[in-house]
C-alpha cells in the first residue's frame, strides 16, 4: 500500500510484511530463532537478548514479569506481529501478564511461549509415560512444566531437576573441563534413577550441550527441546491469521542485546549457527540501573546505537496503531 505526500511517496508495509519478535534473557533464544529461520524462511524477525540482566533462572516471579512486559513493550515499537517468549523462565512466569497487557493496549497479536511445545512433543513422544526436566531454578519452581504435562496427560510423571549453573556455564562461553562434565553428570543422575524415556530441554541454552546430556543420559533417552515445537506453533498462528509473509525469498533477520555487543555476537555465533552481522544495543530502563550487576558477563559499555535510533529501523511506526 502507498500513501503520497506533495513531495514523497511512503511505501506502508502490510500486516503480514511485518516481523516476528523473539527475545530471551541472553543467547539462548537463538537456538528457537534458528529453527524458525530453517521452517520459516521468507519471515522477517528481530530478536532482543535482555544480557544485562542474565540469568533469569534465579529471578523472582516479580521481577521476571516486569522485564518481560519492559521488553514486550519495546518490540511493540518495531510494529511486530507475532511474539515469542524463547525463554523458559520468562514462558513460565509471564506469559499470562503479557498477554493480558496486549489485550489492555489493544494490540491484537498472539504470544508464543516455549514451554507449551516442547511438552506435548514430550508427552507424544514418551513410550514409558517417564519423562525427565532439565530447567533452571526459577522455571522447576513455577510448576509450569508440572501443570503443563498433567493437562497434556495426568498419567505422566514428571521428574524435574533444577540446575542452577548450567545456563552460566554455557553463556560463558569457556569451554568444557571435567568440571563442568561432572556438573553435567550430577543433574543427570536423577533422571537416570528414575529410568526416563524422555528428558525436556527446560532452557533453550541447553541445546548446545546435548551431546554430552545424550552421552550421561543414554542413547535410549530422547532429548526434547522447543525449539521445533515454537516453529510449528508460529507457522499455524500466522496461518490463522492470514499473516504468513508472501515473499518468495529469504527473509531479514536483525538483533538486539541490553548488554555487551561484542560478547552478544561472539557468543550469538555460535548458537545461532548462522552469521549475525550487526547487534544493535538497547538501553531498557530498569537493565540500565542494574548494569552494574556482576552475574552478568554483558555488562559493559558500548557505543553501539541508541534504543531511538535503532527502535524504528523496520519504518513501521506505532504497532498499536496498525494492530
């Protein structure tokens, strides 16, 4: 569609020309965003990874809701049309309040959480009715998992396993000594006493580890994570909706980090398995004041630049108008 001016004509893109957002508390998330880049290929995305604040897995409920909404109102300035939540503490624990803020701001687009997907993939794929959860602190203690498999089937059992520094470990990028596969081991064995089928990827770092998770857990034991089940969703959601984007060649892919750029792509890289090019960096309120937090390997400054100039790359104006 075209609107014209005296001076100018402003090519105004479709509903379904506009992108997909994803965002998580650090690299992870790309791990989803890759899968949807292979099944979803002609699809614009824009990914937000909240570094500063890394990890989420030890956040309190509270604190994990104002972020998500901090960052869902954000995305909503890039004129999205459909959000993923690739985070599972973030899925667990404010999925409802984001959808329930979209609903008051009137900014009519569906919300995708990971949690949902790699359970029924799960539960479809257990022969045992055994399946094991590999998650952080904060996502075993929201129950989600728990809920979520009971209302997939009720004769499932569940057994989860916190695992605290697993998501660090491999944020950090360093690589694996005995520590680490020691570490690895002892969330493991749990779920090897119980004898399970199937293990749950409860946090989308995770996937960078399965081989050594598939060495500690057997080769018999399926690994599950959501990645597959998030793009199958965001396929059958815009097809609902008639937003599919009709282009016939590959779409555009642009990322955005709270914290250090440099780490974002060295670390992004890898995960994403793909080149990132350009990360641009945002400065969201509340990950400001916390940019001193020494958890997070991310916090360093940066030129890179600012949330204005980079909040309206994709030349869309307000979602909420267009919504």
């Amino acid at each position: 569609m075209e609107t014209a001016s005296s001076d100018t004509i402003t090519i105004v893109p479709t509903l379904a020309e506009q992108p997909v957002a994803v965002f998580d508390s650090g690299v992870g998330g790309l791990t989803v965003l890759h899968e949807l880049l292979v099944s979803l290929p002609t699809e614009d995305y824009v990914y937000l990874g909240d570094t500063a604040r890394f990890p989420y897995g030890d956040r309190t409920l509270e604190e994990l809701q104002a972020f998500s909404l901090e960052i869902t109102e954000h995305l909503l300035e890039s004129d999205v049309k459909l959000l993923v939540v690739a985070c599972n503490a973030a899925s667990s624990a404010a999925l409802g309040v984001i959808e329930a803020h979209l609903n008051a701001v009137g900014a009519e687009i569906d919300v995708i959480g990971v949690i949902s997907a790699s359970t029924q993939l799960a539960v479809a794929g257990s022969r045992t009715g055994r399946i094991g959860l590999l998650a952080t602190p904060a996502t075993v203690a929201s129950g989600a998992y728990e809920r979520a498999v009971r209302s997939a089937d009720p004769h499932v059992h569940l057994e989860s396993v916190s695992c605290p520094d697993l998501a660090p470990i491999i944020q950090s990028g360093s690589p694996f000594d005995d520590g680490v596969v020691e570490t690895v081991r002892g969330y493991c064995a749990p779920l090897r006493a119980v004898q399970v089928d199937t293990v749950i990827l409860g946090c989308t770092h995770y996937p960078l580890v399965a081989p050594l998770l598939q060495r500690m857990l057997g080769r018999g034991v399926q690994l599950m994570s959501s990645g597959t089940g998030v793009a199958r969703g965001v396929e059958r959601a815009l097809a609902a909706r008639g937003l599919l984007n009709p282009r016939e060649d590959e779409g555009d892919y642009r990322f955005r980090c709270t914290g250090d750029v440099k780490s974002f792509r060295a670390l992004g890289t890898r995960f994403l398995q793909m080149p990132l090019g350009e990360v641009e960096h945002v400065d969201l309120a509340s990950a400001a004041a916390r940019a001193g937090d020494a958890r997070s390997p991310f916090v360093r400054s940066t030129s890179s630049p600012s949330l204005k100039q980079s909040s309206r790359r994709w030349g869309h104006g307000d979602a909420r108008d267009n919504l």
